[in-house]
C-alpha cells in the first residue's frame, strides 16, 4: 500500500511538473494536426480552432485555483 500511494504521489508530482514547464499539449481530437477530415473535406479543427494545442487539465485547474486564491483575499 506504501509503494502505491508513493506511485501516485510520483506520478502526480510529475504531472504537475510537466503542466508547469509546458501547459499546452497536443488536441486531442486533431492530434495536433489543426485539421480533422469531415466527409472527406479537411476542415478546421472546432475543439482547438486550428491552433493544434489545447490548455492541459492540470494547467486549466491549477489557473482556476489561483483565481479563487487571488479574489477570496482582496
């Protein structure tokens, strides 16, 4: 049980390292093409809007507590 929870506190750790260092990570739905084919038309990708990178999860999450931290103590 004591190597798991190391494993995830691991595995957190590096994630959050990795949203620090790069907070943009490949669409997933265009795979960082910025285009996906529609009936047989390559079209722009509507989820990243053809900027092929998305804000990561953690990033996304991390900024939202951040602006809660900084609004609560004005």
């Amino acid at each position: 049980m004591l190597i798991a929870m190391a494993a995830l506190l691991l595995g957190l750790g590096g994630y959050a390292v990795l949203c620090a260092v790069k907070p943009f990570g490949p669409c997933r739905r265009c795979r960082g093409a910025g285009e996906i084919e529609r009936f047989r038309k390559a079209r722009r990708c509507p989820r990243c809007r053809g900027k092929r990178l998305r804000l990561r999860v953690g990033r996304r999450a991390h900024n939202a507590w951040r602006r809660t931290h900084q609004v609560g103590n004005r």
